[in-house]
C-alpha cells in the first residue's frame, strides 16, 4: 500500500471551492484502489491569514511543507492586498524555494466545441508548454530610483543564469526526445540582446546532444500568433517565465478557457514536494457563488497521479474530464452550463467510478 502526503493550499476565493472537489475526487481514488491512499494536511494561508497576521505563510511555512509528497493549492490573491505581496510571498516563494523549476502545461482541446475556431479538431491543439518556473523575468531583481521624483527610474531585471537556462531547455528535450516530438523554443532575441541571445545560443548548444529531436525557433510575438491561427504546428514549447505565462493564458483561451486549464510545478530531482495548481486566480468576480469551474482543479489531480507514476489515474482522470465536457447539464456557466461547482465534482465522481 502506498501513502502519498498532501498538504492543501486552498488560498483564496475560488481556491477553496476548487480543491475541495479535487480532494473529493482523491478521496474516491482512494476508496477504489486498495494500493493507494493519501493523507491530508491543510494550511490557512493566503490574504485573509495576511490581514490577521501580516504574513502570507508561516515564517517556517517553507519548512513545515519540506517533508510531504505534493502541494495541492487553490489560487493566491485578493482585494485589499496587493498581487504583489500575495503572488511573490506565498507561490511564487514555494516555487523558487522548492526549485520547481519546471512548470507543465497542456494545451489540449478535450472537446470541439469548447474552441472559438470553427474548424480546429482535437488533433489541431495538442501540445505541452514547458515553462521556465524559477528566475527569468519573475526573479524579483530590480532597483526602484529616485521614488517620486522626476527622474524616477525603475528597473526589472531579467535573470538568466547559465545553470537555469541549460536545465529547463534540457529537460524539454529529454521530453521530445522521450516522446518523439518536435521541440520549438520560443524567445525574443532581436529586442532582448543579452537574456533571449543567451537563450537561444543554449537552445542551439543542448540540441547538439539530441540530433533526434526536430527543432522551431520563434520570437514570441510570432509564437503568440501561431497559437491562435495555427496550433497545430507545436507539439513541445519551451520558453521563458513570463513568455510561458502569457503564451498559456492565450493557450487556455484556445482550449475552453481558465476553468479548464492546468499546470504542474515540477523539482524533477525530487528533492523536495512539487506542486500542482489551476492555472486560474482567484477570480474575486465570481467567489463565493459556488459556479467556479472546479475541471481545472481536477486536471492537476490527474498531473499529481503522473508525477507519482500512478499514470493509469492520471489517464482514467483526464478520460473522465472529455466524457464530462459532452454534457452540458453538469457543466458550469463558463463552459455553457448551470451546474454548480460541488454539482460538478459530484457528477465526476459517479463518472470515475465507471472507469474503476
Ligand atoms: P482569474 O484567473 O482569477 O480570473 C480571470 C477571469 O476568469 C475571471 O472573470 C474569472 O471569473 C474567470 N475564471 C477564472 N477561473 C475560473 C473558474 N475556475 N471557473 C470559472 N471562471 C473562472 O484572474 P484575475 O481576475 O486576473 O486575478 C484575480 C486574483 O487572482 C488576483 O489577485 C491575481 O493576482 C490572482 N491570481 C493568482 C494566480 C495563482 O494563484 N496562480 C494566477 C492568476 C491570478
Ligand atoms: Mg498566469
């Protein structure tokens, strides 16, 4: 038998109401496979522990999440404190004291009809965006000058180490390698002399090793088009923090939208827990009305299962996200329907266990 140890990150807003039903759907895992069982621990933090007690995370937060398996967490943020406290002081600091270097995330259309394009198959948008997740343009480094003045100067610095920038771009393709895809880089070397220059040498360098993999070279702008008019034409992406953050959200849009869209927070090494999340905030708008699409929540289930090589979970999850999408009646509103969030959870549940 085999105890994986979760701790919850709930958050804030729609967090809570989504991971409470992707906890319902390891909890019925657990009931229909006698090797597998899973321990829970939940943690309070986020904006409202902040405006208790000034912090996001317990100061030792970083040390109490050390010895457990995998993260589990809702979304970070909301009104009355700012993004960048919450963002930076609690995921974005797990993400970097963890290494979580790499961060997944699928682009695939589960169902025709949640595109906007009227003639994109399922084959058209299938692809893996491999985003780095430690330093780049999200590493914190800047300088704020003369605040108030006239000749007020702020700068934000993107760091690209050479130890950073080489294993991201290996592990993507190791990827391709494995999976016998092509590879495209995407990067910005004509306007950012220094980091996408560096970037794209060490693309072309890794890829001397891998003489197999098919590579693509884009600037981001053209990428950012190419995802919309032509997806077709990625099968692995490899790019930068901010690049992958953007590129993702367009990413989403394509596929159904935030409710649908998911992401895995992966320290490869495994040295310490990695983490699993929807790739949606908050959504302040719609809290609390129990209409939050909780499908997002159940994908990165479906990518923990992967990451502890229970991948028959992972794939009975994922068969259960597309044969939940052909019926609007247990949909939420975002996806054309009128269930409520706990209704879909519920739904899912009964669908799994026909698969079991
Ligand atoms: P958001 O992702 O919270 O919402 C954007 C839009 O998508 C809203 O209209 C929302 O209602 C909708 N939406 C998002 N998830 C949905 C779901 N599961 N079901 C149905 N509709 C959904 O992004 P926004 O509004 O820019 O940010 C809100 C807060 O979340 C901010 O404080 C922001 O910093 C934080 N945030 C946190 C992230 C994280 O924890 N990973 C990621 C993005 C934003
Ligand atoms: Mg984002």
């Amino acid at each position: 038998m085999k105890n994986y140890n979760i701790a919850l990150i709930p958050g804030d807003g729609i967090g809570n109401e989504v991971i409470n039903e992707g906890v319902k759907v390891l909890k019925a895992i657990e009931k229909m496979d006698d090797n597998l069982s899973f321990s829970f621990k939940s943690f309070p933090w986020g904006c409202e522990y902040y405006l208790e007690t000034g912090e996001m995370m317990d100061e030792d937060g970083i040390d109490k999440l050390k010895g457990f398996d995998a993260i589990y967490l809702g979304a970070v943020g909301y009104p009355g404190v700012p993004d960048h406290v919450s963002l930076r002081d609690l995921l974005i600091k797990i993400r970097r004291e963890f290494d979580l270097y790499v961060n997944l995330r699928p682009i695939t259309l589960l169902n025709e009809g949640l595109t906007p394009f009227k003639d994109k198959r399922k084959e058209d948008i299938d692809f893996l965006v491999i985003r780095e997740n430690s330093e780049g343009e999200y590493s914190g480094a800047g300088e704020w000058l003369y605040k108030g003045e006239p000749e007020e100067v702020v700068l934000q610095t993107g760091v690209f180490s050479r130890k950073g920038t080489e294993r991201i771009i290996r592990y993507a393709y190791e990827e391709a390698h494995k999976q016998g895809k092509t590879l495209t880089s995407v990067s910005k070397g004509n306007a950012l002399n220094y980091s996408m220059v560096f970037w794209d040498e060490v693309f072309e360098e890794v890829g001397k090793e891998y003489p197999d993999v098919k590579t693509y070279s884009y600037l981001v702008d053209a990428a950012s088009l190419y995802f919309v008019s032509d997806p077709g034409r990625f099968e692995i992406v490899v790019t930068s923090n901010l690049f992958g953050d953007i590129l993702t959200d367009i990413g989403a849009g394509i596929t159904g939208g935030l409710g649908l869209a998911t992401g895995a927070n992966i320290n490869p090494e495994k040295n310490y827990p990695s983490m699993f999340e929807p790739v949606h905030g908050s959504a302040p708008d719609i809290a609390g009305q129990d209409i939050a699409n909780p499908l997002a929540a159940i994908w990165s289930v479906s990518q923990m299962m992967d990451y502890f090589e229970e991948k028959e979970w992972g794939e009975i999850i994922l068969k259960a996200i597309v044969t939940i999408l052909n019926d609007k009646d247990v949909l939420t509103s975002d996806l054309g329907g009128k269930a409520s969030t706990s209704e879909v959870g519920d739904h899912f549940i009964k669908l799994l266990e026909k698969y079991e």
